[in-house]
C-alpha cells in the first residue's frame, strides 16, 4: 500500500532514498516525506502529492546525512496532506517513524496517550504508533529496540515500519506484520525497502523478514533479527536477488503500462518455459506433481482473488472445469472469510496475487487453512508473504510489474491456471490424447500470437480511442472463456482512464443493461470464431438495431460481424479456451491510449495503489 525506504550507511542518504521512494510510487502516491539524519540535526521535510513534490520541496532543509528514511503513502487514516504525510515524530520530536499498514486499535491507544498528555497534530493512525514506542520506552527506561517489540504486542493490525531515535543515532529498528520489508545487505552499509527494487544497483543480497519478526540494523554491524512475541533469536538468511535494473526502469517506452503490455509475448514464455513440453506431452510443475494426489480427490477447487487476478481465476474457472472437470468456484477474497464459508479438507484453494502481498488474499489463505483445505498459491512476486503462507504453488515468472493497472500479470496468471488444468486433465484422463497434444502445441505458439497482436492492433486501437475517449460510458460483452475478458477490459477502462465501463456476459444484456444503449454508448464486443460465435452475433445485432457504437474484437479473417461492427480489431486465430489470452491484448492497447488523449496518469491512477496490503 505505501512504500518505505531507508538507508544507513557510508553514503549520502538524500539521494539513495529520494530514487528509492520514485521506485516504489507504486505502492501509494498521496504523499511522500523524508527524515535525514546528520550526526546533529534529525531534518524531516514532507508534502501532499508526488516523490517529484518532495524533491522540489527539500531545498528547504539540509540533505546532508547518511543515515535516512523516506515514504510514499496511499491514504488510509487521514486526507492526504502534508499535516498526514509520514514520517511522523513523536511528541519529543526524538523518535521519527514511516509506517505502511494499518494499525486497527489506533483509536482507544489514542484516548489512552491523550489521557498521559500526549498531543496528536495529525489524523494517522502512524502518529499514534510512534507516541505509543516513546510511552513505552520513557516509561520503562528501555532502549529503542525493546520499546518498540513491547508496543507492537499491544497493537492490532498490520504494519512494515522503520524507528528512528535521534539518541540511538548509528540504528534504525524495522519490523513487519502482513506488510512485506526487505533489508539489502551491503559493504558496511544497509538499505531498507518495501521490496528490492530501490537497491538492486547497490547490493544483490537481501534479507525478507517474515511476520512478527524485527530486526535492529545497526551500522557496522551484523544484523540482529528477533521474533517480536518472545524475543527469540533468528538466524538471518541472505538471499541473492533474481531482479536487475534494466527490468524497473521504462527501457524507451512512454509509460511502464505499455512497456508492460509489450513484454507479454516474453513474459509468457518465461511462465511456461522448463514447464511446458509440447514435443513429448509432459507439464512439469513442482507444486502440482508433489500435491497431485490433492488435486485429484478434490471435492472442488475454489479459487480466491481480488481485482485483475479475480478475473484470472474467471478464465481458470472455465479451463478446469472443462479441461478436467473438477468443480470449481471463484470467490471474491475480500469476501471469503465474512460469510462463513463452509470449506472442508476435501477442498484444494487456489489463491491468486501478483504482488504476493494483498492483505484480503492473505486473510483468505489463513482462514482456509484453518479449515484443513490444501492451499496452492499462484503469484509474481518471489518470497512473498502468499508464497510462504500456502503450502505450495508456482511463481508467473512476468518480472516486476510497475504500472498500477496489471497486464502481463493477468496474462501469465491464465498461463499457469491452463497449465494447471491441462496437466489434471491428463491425469485424469478427461482429454483425449489428441486433443491434450493440441492444447500443448497451442499454448506453445501463444507467444508469437501475441506478438503478432500487439503489431497488428495498436494502430487501430488508438484510432478508436481518438473517437471514443470522451465517452462517459462504455459496456463490455464476451460469452464463455471472453466473459471474463470483458470484466477485466471494463475494469482497466475505468482503472486508468476513469470513464465509467461494465463488463456483462453478452446475453445478459436484454436482462437490464440494454436499456443504456443509444448512439453514444459504445459497446466493445469480443467475438473470436470459436465458442458462442452466432449468438454473439446475435446480440451484436441487438445493439445495432438501437444505434449502439460496436467496436468487435474477432479472429483474423471474420467477416460476418464485420458487416455489423462499426469498427472492427482483428486477432489471430487460436483455441477458445486460449483466446482470452489474446483477445485481452486489444482491450489493454484501448485502455492505454484512450487514458493518454484523456492526460490520466497511466501507471499511477488516482486513488490506487499497486499492492493492497489493508482490508
């Protein structure tokens, strides 16, 4: 949700965390803030807006220094203003602390710090945290590190924070609880980050805390985790990192979004890549062939996600159940464990997360597991807490993904569910032998189809976008495996270029929607060959005969709904079950280039962040 950075070091901090900060905008753009330290003077400057706000901003203070934290927040407690930027300080002005999660019983710690004469000049729940670590700390005569593991056992919620105490000078104190934090191992020097990418130019050794363990990071000296509940000690474990820097910055493209949406064809061979053998019929998946046995006597699969990835799981939805014909049920996360699902031992859960972190996802997972349910987790986001927290699973392998709308995400996620499907299939027998090879060598030529999309559909669809970019409406209609493709292509209309857009299944239309259709509205209507072509066409007629704009997504070649359509964006031709993978490409080309003529910020759309890691 927020991004936080810190460094301590030989270096100049100002710099390391200002790029780190514009690395992680990701997470929340409300505001940002730094607090720099130099040996005298704890120096704290923050603003209402952008990283680039804050950077214009601190001439005001003196960026000497070589100890510092910095954060970007997405606002939960409290407008975004400067007043609520982090870093927050405590009352003393001697401790400073950033904080990304959500502390849930900040309100009656509150009236309790207010009743001991502490004052609050913001509406954070952060604010709080950081009076209640000094409290502790004068009242008990402890050092910063005690008092910080001793105020965390009286908070509820989730957190990544870094302390800082200006009396403890050469130490910053980090923990998380459901809020990711990686700590770069350097030369004498340590970088603190919500995930890897502010210090993959300086260090390829990281350290990811797991929940309820804190660390004291000390310059010059080795790190010191500790489980914050009994204080025992843990053993550190260094990891190499896998990211480079060529992959988090825009490598000539305008945006993130569209170097994103172009990485596709690559991205998805990397997630099938030393998993799919089309030549010799074998899926190859570690997590499934040591849990294959779970699969198989599963009463159901439910499958469990939030957003983009929700919508992943629509598509998997389809592709198990036709594929192996083992009953599925897709769930909403935010709202699986408040209406008391009644889930058994029987039950294999897939959780679906790109970033690994989100918070609902998370809460999902636990509650499943409670219940004895075999949970399997697809994310992007290697050592993420979703990867620790399932029993098994398989990364996308789509490499970092920056733009706050997700794209090779939502491809490479229906990558690995077909995989899925395709190898329970074959062990079950529910495909035929010749029909399973042909799948393989479909899916195998999916990226070139891709690639060939990408070429052959830019152009018109930012030639549609010049039309329709002032449109206050759009409706989005797919039949079968492309429902889930309207969903997701309404869903990134509204996500990036705030133009209202619904997604229906196409013959749900004459039950309601159909009553918004006039000569303004247009309606984007995928209808590949395969599948429920003649009824889409169907209903394509019934939007034309009420002066409804239909732009048509079809299989190279159509020429039936070309007759209807008002405009018409051709993709090559593939399998129904695989279509979703290249009827969504257009859709996100649309997306983007309508949001550009709109002037929206692409990668980051008001009020969203990347990672959501609240309820």
């Amino acid at each position: 949700m927020c991004g936080i950075v810190g460094y301590i070091g030989h270096r100049d901090a100002f710099p390391i965390v200002i790029k780190g900060l514009k690395r992680l905008e990701y997470r929340g753009y409300d505001s940002a803030g730094i607090m720099l330290f130099d040996n005298n003077e704890l120096k704290v400057c923050k603003t209402k807006g952008k990283v680039s706000d804050l950077e214009a901003k601190s001439s005001e203070i003196s960026t000497t220094g070589t100890i510092g934290m910095g954060h970007t927040r997405w606002a939960t407690h409290g407008v975004p203003n400067d007043v609520n930027s982090h870093p927050h300080l405590s009352n003393s002005g001697e401790l400073a602390i950033i904080h990304n999660g959500i502390i849930e019983n900040y309100e009656p710690l509150k009236k309790e710090l207010i009743k001991r004469g502490y004052t609050f000049k913001s509406d954070t729940d952060t604010e709080v945290l950081v009076n209640l670590i000094e409290d502790v700390q004068k009242k008990e005569n402890l050092k910063l590190g005690k008092a910080v593991q001793i105020a965390l056992n009286q908070v509820i919620g989730a957190y990544a924070i870094c302390v800082f105490d200006k009396k403890k000078p050469d130490e910053i104190v980090v923990a998380r609880l459901g809020s990711p934090l990686a700590i770069g191992v350097g030369e004498e020097e340590y970088f603190i980050a919500s995930d890897a990418s502010p210090f993959i130019e300086y260090t390829s050794n990281a350290i990811y805390l797991e929940d309820e363990e804190m660390a004291i990071v000390r310059k010059n000296k080795p790190l010191k985790i500790r489980k914050i509940k009994d204080d025992s000690l843990v053993d550190p474990y260094i990891q190499e990192l896998q990211m480079n820097l060529e992959q988090i910055e825009k490598g000539g493209y305008e945006h993130f979004m569209l170097k994103e949406i172009y990485e596709q064809p690559n991205v998805i061979k990397d997630t099938y890549r030393g998993r799919l053998h089309a030549g010799t019929g074998v899926i190859q998946m570690s997590g499934i062939e040591d849990n294959i046995e779970k699969f198989l006597h599963a009463d159901r699969i439910i499958i469990i996600a939030c957003g983009t990835s929700w919508h992943a799981g629509l598509v998997a939805e389809y592709v198990i159940e036709e594929f192996s014909r083992i009953p599925v049920e897709v769930e909403y996360a935010s709202e699986f464990r408040y209406r008391n699902p009644i889930i058994t031992n029987k039950d294999v859960v897939i959780a679906i997360s790109q970033s690994g972190e989100t918070a609902d996802t998370l809460e999902a997972i636990k509650l499943a597991k409670e219940k004895g349910a075999f949970v399997f987790g697809v994310c992007n986001v290697v050592g993420s807490s979703i990867s620790r927290e399932t029993h098994a699973g398989a990364y996308t392998h789509a490499g970092p993904e920056i733009g706050v709308a997700s794209t090779k995400a939502f491809t490479t996620q229906i990558t690995i569910l077909t995989l899925i499907a395709l190898r329970l299939a074959n062990a079950k027998g529910t495909l035929s032998k010749s029909d399973y090879f042909r799948y393989l060598q479909e899916l195998e030529l999916i990226p070139e189809k891709v690639e060939e999309a990408l070429k052959t559909t830019n152009e018109i669809s930012k030639a549609i976008a010049e039309i329709y970019k002032d449109a206050p409406n759009c409706l989005y209609l797919g039949r079968g495996y492309n429902f889930p493709v309207a969903l997701e292509g309404a869903l990134k209309l509204k996500e990036i270029s705030y133009i209202h857009a619904e997604g229906y299944p196409a013959a749900e239309m004459k039950h309601g929607p159909i009553a918004l259709i006039d000569e303004k509205m247009p309606v984007i209507v995928i209808a590949p060959k395969q599948g429920h072509y003649d009824k889409v066409v169907s209903n394509i007629q019934e939007i034309k005969s009420r002066s409804g704009k239909i732009i048509a997504i079809v299989t190279k070649g159509d020429t039936q709904v070309k007759e209807l359509a008002d405009h018409v964006i051709e993709i090559p031709e593939t399998s129904d079950a695989l279509s979703p993978m290249l009827t969504t490409i257009p859709l996100q080309l649309l997306s983007y280039h309508i949001a550009v003529l709109r002037g929206c910020n692409v990668d980051q759309p008001r009020n969203l962040a990347k990672s959501v890691t609240v309820e």
